[in-house]
C-alpha cells in the first residue's frame, strides 16, 4: 500500500473521547458507541473555535503499542481551549512524523482494509498519537476518501 510521509507541527483537538482495547471485539463496539453519540448528539457542531470542516478520529495514550489500552477521540480541530463544553476533553497534538495511507472512500471496509495493512505490515511506529482524518476539503464530496496517519520513529 502506498503512503506518503508527512511532519505536522503541533495542533490542538477538542471532541469526546473513549478508553478501550483491541481484544475480544471491545475497540469495535467502543468506538462504535462514540461515534454514535458523536453523531446522535451533534457534537461536531458543539466544537468552540473549529479550524474547518475536517473530522478527526484519533488514537492515542498508548499503554503497550497495539495490546494495551489506548484513548480514541472524535473531534476537530481548534484552535484554542478556553471554552471547553461538558463531556469534551481538549488534547494538544505534538510536532510528529507520519506515514500517510489513503483510504479511497469513507466506508468502513475500506477503512479497516488500512487499518489491516497497518497491523499486518512491519511498520516502524512510535504509538504516540495516530488518526483517521476525515477531509472535506479534499473533494466535492464530503469525506470522500480519508487519510490515516500513522506516527512513526522516524521518516
């Protein structure tokens, strides 16, 4: 699969967030309730001082890489944390590598298929902070494709 590397520099995320595992099938029905509630509630549009339209479902506080617990969010960006609503939490993003993989469209096969290719690849990675970012900028269509960043050790 290819990818892309990419630096970003540090970056500040405001949204709700979920503690989970990747064992017996807990990630998948974790993450499935936050995004239910992301979307049931409409807390994209709840985000105070949003930079755009993007959507980000990130990955991070990594206890032992891909077997231990880890911390998902779903949010956007922002630019400062002066307001943070109730049941937000606001997490700043630090300057990191990435190897970048796109995913052709916004459906979860798809995704996953990144995700597999991820797990499944000797991939040198850091467990610091990774995300799926959902782009509207990048097409007519909103989330289109979406774009997984993985952090790495080095580019």
């Amino acid at each position: 699969m290819d990818y892309k590397i990419l630096r970003l520099e540090p970056w500040n995320l405001m949204g709700i967030s979920i503690r989970t595992h990747n064992q017996v099938g807990k990630s998948i029905k974790d993450i499935g309730a936050l995004w239910e509630k992301f979307m049931r509630e409409d807390i994209f549009q709840k985000i105070p001082h949003k930079l755009g339209d993007s959507l980000y479902c990130l990955y991070t506080d990594y206890e032992d890489k891909d077997q231990g617990f880890y911390t998902t969010y779903l949010g956007a960006r922002v630019s400062q944390q002066d307001i943070i609503p109730q049941g937000m939490k606001f997490i700043q993003i630090p300057a990191l590598n990435y190897r970048v993989y796109t995913s052709r469209n916004a459906q979860a096969d798809s995704i996953l298929e990144t995700w597999n290719y991820i797990w499944s690849h000797p991939i040198p990675r850091s467990f610091e902070v990774d995300f799926d970012l959902y782009d509207q900028a990048i097409s007519d269509n909103p989330y289109k494709q979406v774009n997984t960043y993985i952090s790495v050790n080095h580019a």
